[in-house]
C-alpha cells in the first residue's frame, strides 16, 4: 500500500507553517485517538501515521527534505540531514513528535495540568490571600503603619496541626502507597491520576482531629501590623510573606497580598506622582492680579503670585510639593489651576458699576474681539 502524502494525512496544503502544521497535527491526533474510536479497528494505524507525517513535518530540515524528495527523502532509513551532520530515521521519532502535544490532549488527566510528579506529597501549601486596604491620600504621601485584622485558617492547637487526634502522625495510603497518584490504563499509555483516597497527600489519618475534622487547620481572624510606604497608589501591591492560608497537615502557609486603594481627595487630583489643585479666583484677583494662599499636601501653605489678566485654566507649577516616590527619588510637582469665578447675586450698585466698566473696556478684551471678528467673517461667507 502506497503511503499518502504528508501533508494530505494532516489535511495541509504544502508550504504550511509550523504553527499550522502542529496546530493541524493536535486536530488529527484528538480525532484518531484509539481511545475513543475503540469500533474503528483502522484509528490506531491512522494516529501512527499522523505521528509520522508530524515528525518528517515539524523539523525543518526533515521538512526541506521531504518537499524536494517526498517520500524517498526517508527511504532506506535515511531522515534528512541533521544539524549534526548525519541522518536520522523517519519514524523512530514519533514518541518525540507525541510528546510535543501530549500536555494538551491529556492535561486533564494528570491532576493539574503538566507531567506527573513521582515524588510523595505528605502536606498542601496554604492559600494566598488577598485584602483590600483603602488609605487616604494623605496617609498616601507620608506612609503610615496599620493594623488589620485578616479572616485566615491557622493552624489546629488541638492536633498541631497533624490533623490527627492528640497529635499523632498520618499513616501512608494503602492506595497509592504514599506517592498521592495513582495509575491507569489508557490504551497503549500509561497515565497518572491524583489518588481518590488521599487525595494527593500520600497520607491518611485513622483518628481525624475533632476540633479540625483532620485538616489541620481552623478559621480565626488575625491582627497583622502592616507598613504601608509613603507613595503607594491605587493598585500598589505589597506582599506578606508566610501570613497567608496554614497549609493542610502542617504544610507551608501561603502569602497575604494587600492591594492599596487611594480614596479620592476632596482638594488634590493626583495623576501619578504630581497633584493638581483646582483654585477659584475672583474677576479682580485675575484681572488685577494679586497674591493667594494655596494648601499643600504636607499640611502647609504656599504663596502664589496671581499675574495680572490671568484667564480661567492658567496653570503654575510649585516644584517638589507634589507626592513622593515609592523607593525613593524626591517628589512630583503640585500645579495650581486656575478657575475665574463670575460673581452672582449682584446688587444694583455692583450692576451699575459693572456696566459702566463694561462701556469703558472696549478694548480690554482681545480674546473675545477677536472671536467675534472670526464670527463676522464666517457669516459674510454664508451669506456671499
């Protein structure tokens, strides 16, 4: 029986790519499994010759080879060149061209994703954990240290944390035989499988501890002094080493994570390591000019010199008064932005002097002369 073209085995056009050559391979071998075509007494065979047509495929210089020679590229054992100068033969790789794929067909099977382990497991790491930590801007900008009380599992005072009664030691698991996998058949491979009995421990306690019902472990809730440093920001994460979940039967405790949420700031905007401040001003503080005092995040004042004509959004930079950096490296800039305030309420006094300051101002406006001259223009346009 003649043998098929490669690349019509894998159901490809010729000068497929790598990433679709393996991508087609995966496909083929999830479809010819024996396993699940056990009626099909022909699928062995065609997973074998997927196998074969993969491995001639997935190098490239078998690859090279095999699109100038097709077939008799690998006659008489001879498999392309090797990058170490001799041949090699067209199906002795086939277990290496499986394995390239293996995680993917049978990750499911192997008790957590990737190659089995053949070591005995005795206790679990514990959990990480996480906990929000909101802070105010201020405590932001000088750090602080805080205690918070975190809802944990710790380990058992009864059974010392050996999930046995009075303390006592775990036997091994007659299942598994204390290795917490067990194996299984699946056609001609051989796959692992966490162990029903002890769950993947290796052990299992006779006496289970009352208090803890044999997990070595209860919940309570603990006060941990946390530091937080000055320049966090939202998102800032800081990790606890070991204050995360007890492990099961005296295993290794995971991690805490405290995420910081900065509250928002009645008076400051911060936008990384600057802040902003967004200041009112009277028509005569702008247009007169003047001198104004402006907080600080410190807690401080700062004087600023308001030039005359300032106009709404004017902004001023006071260097170094804006928050710290994280590890260090001085701080950001604080930027006052102006805001002119219209004043409201006006008596008939205030009316009538504005009116007469408005008579007199013709030319005192050249923003909104030169809008209106733009305005005039655009309509002569329309019209013309």
């Amino acid at each position: 029986m003649a043998k098929r073209d490669y690349y019509e085995v894998l159901g490809l056009s010729k000068g497929a790519s790598a990433e679709e050559i393996k991508k087609a391979y995966r496909t083929k071998a999830k479809e010819l499994h024996p396993d699940r075509n056990s009626d099909n007494p022909d699928s062995e065979r065609q997973f074998k010759e997927a196998g074969e047509a993969y491995d001639a495929l997935k190098d490239p210089d078998k690859k090279a080879a095999y699109d100038r020679f097709g077939h008799a590229a690998f006659e008489g054992g001879m498999g392309g060149p090797r990058p170490g100068g001799g041949m090699g033969g067209g199906q002795g790789d086939f277990a290496s061209a499986f394995s390239d794929v293996f995680d993917d067909l049978f990750g499911d099977f192997m008790g957590g994703g990737g190659r089995a382990g053949g070591g005995r497991q005795r206790a679990a790491r514990g959990s990480d954990l996480r906990y929000n930590l909101r802070v105010t801007l201020e405590d932001a900008y000088s750090g602080l240290q805080k205690t918070i009380k975190v809802p944990t599992a710790v380990p058992c005072d009864e059974c010392n944390g050996s999930g046995a009664e009075g303390g006592g030691e775990p036997t091994t698991c007659p299942t598994c035989s204390g290795m917490g996998k067990v194996r299984a058949q699946q056609g001609f491979f051989t796959v692992e499988r966490t162990c029903p009995t002890c769950g993947g421990l290796g052990q299992i306690i006779k006496n289970p501890c009352k208090s803890c019902q044999g997990q070595g472990r209860t919940q309570k809730e603990r006060a941990l002094s946390v530091n937080i440093p000055a320049g966090v920001e939202t998102g800032t994460r800081i990790r606890l080493a070991g204050e995360g979940e007890a492990g099961m039967r005296g295993g290794p405790s995971g991690d805490l994570y405290i995420f910081i949420d900065v509250a928002k700031h009645d008076l400051f905007e911060r936008e990384e390591m600057n802040l902003f401040c967004r200041v009112p001003v009277s028509v005569t503080k702008a247009a007169l000019g003047g001198d104004i005092e402006v907080p600080t995040i410190d807690g401080g004042r700062s004087r600023v010199k308001i030039p005359a004509g300032s106009q709404s959004g004017r902004q001023m930079r006071l260097r170094s008064k804006g928050m710290p950096a994280l590890r260090g490296g001085g701080n950001g800039d604080m930027f006052i932005e102006l805001a002119v305030e219209t004043p409201v309420n006006l008596t008939s006094k205030q009316k009538e002097l504005l009116r007469e300051f408005e008579a007199l101002s013709e030319d005192n406006n050249p923003e909104s002369k030169t809008f209106f001259s733009s305005v005039k223009t655009f309509w002569d346009a329309m019209k013309s």
